[in-house]
C-alpha cells in the first residue's frame, strides 16, 4: 500500500511498483483530467506537478513515490478555475477539443511560477505539448495574458 | 489489493453522482462515478422544462435548452448551431445551454434531428437551414402563447432578450412564463417561415465564446476514455500489425496469473484482447502475452513497392475518373515552352489526441456503448450488428471526441472490436482502450498517391495546355463502393472539378485534362481533415508556381489571368495578397509564397513568409490565411479553426509520414510520428471574407493552402521546387 499526496490529500493505493503515476492517478485515484496521450513522454497531455515542478506522469513509476511527495493534478490547481492561467485561458477561448489542454494549463502555470514574465522565447521552450487542434497560437497569448495579470501566491 | 475506487461508490444514486460531479470542480475530493447518463439527465430536467420544439426546450427559469445533434470534435460546431437556434429563437444567449441528442432517441423520433454525421465540413452547413427554422418556429409558439394569455393579436408583440413587450400596453411576459402553453401549441408551418438575413444577425455572425470552455480547464470533462462504470473491466487490443494478416495463436497461460487479468479474448480472427480490471494492467499483461501471427501475403509490401505501384498508374492508358477540355496533350506537344514535374505525398496518420476507444455493455436483450464518434447513428448501427441485438434496443451515448479528424466517421472499426470483446463478459461494461501504437498502426490513413503534371506556355507566356494525372489510392474503394460507378471514382480529385460549389478547380485553361489512376495498396485508407484538397492543392498549386516562373510573370498575376471567370475565388486570393503586401519588399532573406484552392464548399487562399538558412533550416515566419466560407456564423471559432488548420497542415509539410516496413506501418507513436509544437507555430493572420451567398465548410478548407503556400515560399527561398513531402526528408539547399 502505497501513500500519495496528490492535491493535498494523502491517497492509499495499491498498485504495482511499475505503475506509472498517470494510470494510479487515472485509475486508482479516479482523477481523469490527466490524460494519456503517447505513454513516453513526448505529448505532455499527463503533465501534473510533482513537487513544484511540471512532470510528465506517464514517466514516474509509482515506486519512486514517496509520501512526502507533492503532486498536484490539474483538479489541484486551484479552487473554481481560479488560477490566472484558467482564467486566460477561458478568456481567450484556447480549447478546441479540449484533450491535452489539462496538460497545457499545467505546463504553463509551471512556467509562470518560476518565470513571471516570459518572453515568447521562453513560452517556445517550455510549452512543448501536443495539441492537435492546434490551439498553439491562443496557447501564446493567453500565457502571456495570465503573465501580465500575475501568478503570485497560485498553483502547487 | 485496494479497490479501485470507482467501486466504493456503486452505492451513490445516480442524483448523488451529479452533486459528487460538481464537488470534484472544488479539487477532487469527490469522486464519484462520471458516467453521463443522458437519457435520465434529460428525463429529470423534463419535469421542469417545457419542450417548444425538437430543437428548443425551455425552462421556468428562461433556461433555453437547445438540441445537438452533430458531434462535437473541438470543431465548434455546437456553440455555432446553438447561435443559430439562439438568433431566430431571439433568447437571451446568456441564458443557453445545449444537450445532445442521443442516437436511439433520433431513430425513435423518425429522425427528427436530420442526420448526425460529422464530417467533410458539414455540420453546420447542411442543417443551418433547419435548425434555423426549428428556432424560428419556437419564438412564433412562444410570442403566440403571450398573445393568448393577453387576448391580443400577436403581431402587436415584439421580443429581444427573450422578453417579449406588448408594446400598446407596455406589458412583458418572459419565454419561461410562457413556455409551458406555448408547448401545446400547434407548430407553424417551418417551411413557410421567413428566416433573417444574415447581415441581421445579432447572435449568428458574432465572434461569440464557445459554449463548452468551461470543463476543459479543470480535468471536469469526460472523454470516453475517462469513463467509469460500475464493475467496468477494461480492455487493451492488439491486432495483427500486417493489414490482411490473421491471429495464428496466444498462450494465455502466460498472463493468467498476472495482477487483475481476467481473460485474453480473440478478436474474430484478426486481434486479441486482454481483459483486466484497469486498462495499465491489461495492456501490461498485452505486452506479455505470447502471440502468433499469420501475417499472409502482405508482409512483403512496402513504401518501396507501393511507390513502384503509384508509379504505374502515373502512365497507364486505363484511367478511373477524368475532366478535359480542349486537347492538352496535343497543346502541350506543340507549345513552344514545355514545364513537366513528378509530386508525391505520403499515407499520413490521424493521430487524435483521445486514441481509438469504446465501451461496450451487453445485457439480454439490450447493447448501450459510450462511443467518442463522428457518427452516432454509424455507431448505433455497428453495436448493433455486431452484438445481434436489434437496432430500437441498442443506444449510443454521446461524448464529445478527443479530436476526429475523419477517424472516427464511417469507419467504426473500433465500436465492432469493444463489442467483440464485450461479448464474452455478459452484463460487464468493457472499456477498450487501444494504445497509441495500436492507434498509430490501425489507422485509415490519409490516402497516398504520386501526380504528374505537364504544362504548355505560347510565346507570351500564356499557359495554353495542362494535364495533371493523379495515381493513388481511393476512398471511396474501401468506404463506398458504390460510389464509384463503372470504375470511375471522381473523389480523389476533389478540388479539381468542373462543377462550381464543392471542391471546383479556380482556374480555365483553354486545354485541359485532369485524369485520375487507382491504384490501391493493402493499406486501408479513409478521409483526413481536409482529404484530397490537401494532396491535390499541393499538386496543382505548386506545379503553378514552377509554371508561372516558367512563364518569367508573378506568382499572383500569373494566377489571377487564369481566374477571371472566378471570382470568389478570386476575391480570397486578392484578399490574402492584399493582407500581405504581396509584391511590397520584405526583409533580407525572407520569401513569400502563395496558393489557393477550393474544398469542403469554401475558397481558400494563403500567403506564407519564409526563411531558409544556409544550413537549409526553415522557418516559417507569418502566414496569413484567407476564407469565404459564405456565411460567417461565428468569426472567433473561424479563426481558431484557421490557425488550428494551419499547424495541422504545417505538421503534415514539416513531418507528417507514415511509411510502410514488412506490410505494417512504422512510425507508431510521437517519437517518429512527430507532430509541430508550439515553438514552430508561426504568426497566423486570418482574413474571412464572406459574400453572404453559399454556405461552405469552415474545420477543414483552409488546411489545403498552408502545404502549398510554404513550399512556394521555399522556392522562392532557394530557387528550387520542393516535389515530395514531408520537408523532413528534403535537402532544401
């Protein structure tokens, strides 16, 4: 029985040692806003945070957890769509299908905790998800837009 | 072991789940089962809610409920619908919501929603008309409702907002005051009811938000691929990787002791199935699993082969499908200036970000899937004849797709193979997931084919001849047949018609011949967001390019001679030209480039600037995009379906091909199928330019344009045509 702290909650699952922390969070824990998308690291779409910094969760396997980790999913981020990168986001109407967007909130707020103000160089370096919409263009302005209105204080 | 936690809560009620929904929004520490109950949800509501018409229902509160019947793919095809209900309903869009209307629920009515596919850029433009009236047809029941209550003579009433003013008395009654007498009311004539102009339009026609925001930014929404039933198992697929090839054996044994495995199930002859209680252990215990294939004759095809075998086509006597005037071979023989050039494009994958699912369950007498599809009544029907159950007592429950992209539309492969599965554990939902590998090697690709093309140019530089023979695989081979009628099958020259209003070529050539080769491969093949357009536009307006510099005239002029009996599209390509400052210098070493075309009922048009250094790295800088798709029922979705379109199209330029090894496809996940991030996303300008006369498609035109508009630019760049894609294997200088 292993112990997570996945959004402040302290979760027992049992589950093998192998199993990557996207299919603990999406099938033991029951929290499906993280999404599958290629299982090898290369789309982003299970992007959460895992003590502060943005992962992808298809990549850790359930025995290099310990409890003392902190993971936040995207149904972590805040309370009511509050953080300033949801907020850009509905206001520039980024999704399409929707899909990998939990990914892409996640890797921004990640970017913005630690970068305050990106440049679009920086936004070009960080936010290396897949969307196959092809929502890139609003992606960059609503990152810039949750920059200039300020992340303080948001986001684990 | 724990239990999966969906288990815990087999107890809640399903009005339990709704509030349990809700508090998850709050930071999940709710977690109840996510299954949307359509039919109940809807059931529960209609106590409250006064249903007006099959489109619209409305509630005490002015709730306007309005019906959906198209999928929606992040296309936005409902929040454009529900503008068009909304604007001749005149309600308060504020007050709006949307419900999709189950395919069960449609057959029982007769149809009464139209027909539900969604694909080919279709979902708006071919039922505005009749949801408009279904709309319009409401507010008349509902103005006509008030006039009774009053006693007065309705024409008297005016209504905005869904509020409606006797305006002698100075009176207002609300739509949910009386939506409930306006709901017994006899319908009006919808046919004989006079619809806005469009240039009227207060809800339609604007820039409006979508409706279905609101869940894709806290994990809330529920892909099929998120479901959660009570006692689901889930299954993990494995089909044999030769197309045509067979399931020779497994060894069960070899799993049966691995965690939470049920059971390996075949697939008719073709795949097998692990069945376990969460989807990772079941493809674990997939990927352990000892199996034996009888790959067959195809294991000996490749790229290679298929190449040899477009190859062929492009010189055959026999042809498939053909448009000519005048004599172009003979116009060509004797034109002073002769251009001639090979292109290719390859099969491409569809690669949605939600991968091929379905959950299936099968009780006595009664077959229910949740199905991510493009068409419901298509998955109706394939859960029924797969599981034997009669068509009125199967159900299909919607969920809206993880992208579609043509995938999941006539083909429901995947909805046959979870009933297969689904059939050998009774009364068990079974959610199939099929890995990205699998998705990526049991697609219906993007149809390959080779075009050869030659042109004829007079002593002025006029371009009196062209024949363009296009070899490569049919659609409509393997998904309607019938469609091609004594081996003809016009559908893979889409763009190249005669015919004005779907897909017709823009230019008149005084002699022409467009002739189309099949040559079909082992591999399956299907539409692809914007299919045919995409190959052909490269075809055509690339091979224009080497021809107008042949000619010594511009790109543009030499275009728009041809276009005179075109004016729409025409009108984009001055549009995007205009936009760009097409002939204005631009900076040291970038380039422009620029096409047109039209598909899927709307004129396209592109410019693109490029730079290409000397290490013969590309980058595209600005591309700025032109459509007319008509109507204009919401130019901020357009806009986001233009520059979607554009990094669809630009994956496919950059990187987009899926090659063929020993009869399977090769590049099975984002590694080697590479799709276009962000950093590569260039500065997108889009110009809608509608003319209020058609009503075209908006999710796939402009895609077309984006190929051929960057790899003009890059000839403009180097000096050098680009003939075959993606740009991943070109040496640009």
């Amino acid at each position: 029985m292993a112990k997570l702290n996945i959004n402040g909650t302290v979760r027992e699952v049992s589950a093998e040692a192998d199993t990557p922390l996207l299919w603990v969070i999406r099938e033991h824990v029951g929290l499906t806003g993280t999404k599958y998308g290629c299982g090898i690291a290369q789309c982003g779409a299970c992007s959460v945070h895992f003590n502060g910094e943005v992962q992808r969760s298809c990549q850790i396997p359930l025995g290099d957890i310990k409890e003392t980790d902190v993971i936040v999913t995207i149904e972590g981020l805040s309370v009511g769509s509050s953080h300033p990168v949801q907020k850009a986001w509905a206001a520039v109407d980024v999704p399409q299908c929707g899909y990998c967007q939990s990914g892409q909130i996640m890797a921004a707020a990640a970017l913005l905790k630690k970068n305050p103000k990106p440049t679009d160089k920086d936004i070009d370096e960080a936010m290396t998800n897949i969307c196959r919409c092809g929502t890139y263009q609003r992606i960059r302005e609503a990152v810039h837009m949750a920059a200039n209105v300020g992340t303080t204080g948001q986001g684990g | 072991m724990n239990k999966p936690v969906l288990e815990k809560h087999l107890e809640l009620s399903r009005r339990d789940f709704i509030v349990g929904s809700a508090a998850l929004a709050g930071g999940g520490l709710a977690l109840g089962m996510n299954v949307p109950f359509g039919t109940d949800a809807a059931q529960a509501e209609g106590a409250a809610t006064n249903e007006i018409n099959v489109w619209v229902a409305i509630k005490p509160d002015d709730t306007c409920v309005i019906r959906i019947a198209r999928s929606e793919m992040g296309q936005g095809t409902l929040t454009g619908l529900a503008q068009l209900v909304a604007e001749e309903l005149e309600c308060d869009w504020n007050k709006v919501t949307t419900e999709g209307v189950t395919p069960q629920r449609n057959l029982a009515a007769k149809r009464a929603w139209g027909e539900m596919g969604t694909g080919g850029s279709r979902g708006i433009r071919t039922s505005q008309d009749y949801v408009r009236r279904g709309g319009a047809a409401a507010r008349i029941m509902l103005l006509q409702a008030a006039a009774d209550q009053w006693n007065v003579p309705a024409g008297e009433l005016t209504v905005a907002n869904g509020v409606i003013t006797h305006t002698p008395s100075k009176r207002t009654l609300r739509y949910g005051e009386v939506a409930a007498a306006a709901s017994k009311l006899t319908p009006p004539d919808e046919k004989a009811i006079k619809l806005k102009d469009p240039k009227e339009w207060k809800i339609a026609g604007k820039p409006l938000k979508r409706l279905d925001t609101a869940d894709k930014l806290d994990g809330r929404k529920i892909f099929a691929i998120d479901l959660k039933l009570p006692d689901m198992l889930c299954a993990a697929v494995k089909n044999c990787p030769v197309f045509g090839g067979k399931l020779a054996s497994y060894d069960e044994s070899k799993i049966a002791a691995m965690p939470g495995v049920k059971k390996a199930v075949r697939i008719k002859d073709t795949g097998v199935a692990v069945v376990a209680d969460t989807w990772w252990r079941a493809k674990k215990a997939l990927d352990a699993l000892p199996v034996v294939w009888d790959e067959g004759p195809n294991a000996s095809q490749s790229s290679a082969t298929i190449a040899e075998m477009l190859k062929d086509g492009l010189n055959a006597t026999e042809t498939n499908g053909e448009r000519m005037n005048g004599d172009a071979l003979k116009a060509i023989a004797e034109a002073p200036k002769k251009v001639e050039a090979v292109y290719s494009t390859p099969f491409l994958a569809h690669a949605p970000m939600e991968m091929m699912n379905c959950t299936v369950k099968l009780s006595a007498g009664r077959a229910e899937a949740w199905v991510p599809t493009q068409n419901l009544e298509a998955s109706l029907a394939a859960l029924s004849e797969s599981s034997g159950i009669p068509l009125d007592k199967c159900e299909v429950n919607r969920l809206d797709l993880g992208g579609g992209f043509g995938r999941r539309g006539g083909t429901q492969d995947y909805v046959h193979q979870a009933t297969e599965i689904a059939k050998a554990f009774p009364d068990t939902p079974i959610k199939m997931i099929w890995s990205r590998e699998e998705d990526q090697a049991h697609d219906f690709y993007r149809p390959i084919s080779q075009c050869k093309l030659s042109a004829g140019l007079d002593a002025a530089g006029n371009l009196v001849g062209l024949h363009v023979r296009v070899s490569g695989q049919s659609i409509n081979a393997i998904a309607n047949p019938n469609a091609i009628v004594n081996g003809k099958d016009m559908r893979q020259l889409q763009g190249y018609y005669d015919t004005p209003g779907d897909a017709q070529l823009g230019y008149d050539v005084p002699n022409l011949s467009i002739e189309y080769a099949m040559r079909n491969s082992h591999v399956p093949v299907g539409p692809w967001r914007g299919v045919n357009t995409n190959q052909n536009a490269v075809y055509m307006e690339c091979f224009m390019e080497e021809v107008a510099r042949a000619s010594g005239k511009d790109s543009l002029e030499f275009r728009r001679e041809l276009m005179k009996n075109h004016p729409k599209h025409l009108g984009v390509l001055n549009a995007v030209a205009e936009r760009a400052e097409w002939g204005k210098p631009l900076p040291a070493g970038i380039h422009r480039g620029i096409a047109q075309f039209m598909g899927y009922g709307s004129y396209s048009a592109a410019v693109a600037e490029v730079s290409v250094s000397p290490e013969g790295k590309l980058k595209v800088h600005r591309m700025v995009l032109g459509v007319n798709s008509g109507h204009a029922v919401n130019p901020g979705q357009i806009e986001a379906q233009v520059q979607g379109s554009v990094a669809f199209g630009l994956t496919a330029t950059l990187y987009g091909e899926m090659p063929v090894d020993k009869g399977r496809m090769t590049a099975l996940n984002f590694d080697n199928y590479e799709i276009m991030r962000l950093a590569e996303m260039p500065k997108v300008e889009v110009v809608i330019v509608p003319t209020y006369d058609f009503w075209g498609g908006i999710g796939e035109p402009t895609i077309c344009v984006v190929a051929p508009s960057v790899l003009n630019a890059i000839y403009a760049a180097t000096g050098k045509p680009v003939r075959s894609l993606p740009l991943k294997n070109v040496k640009l200088v």
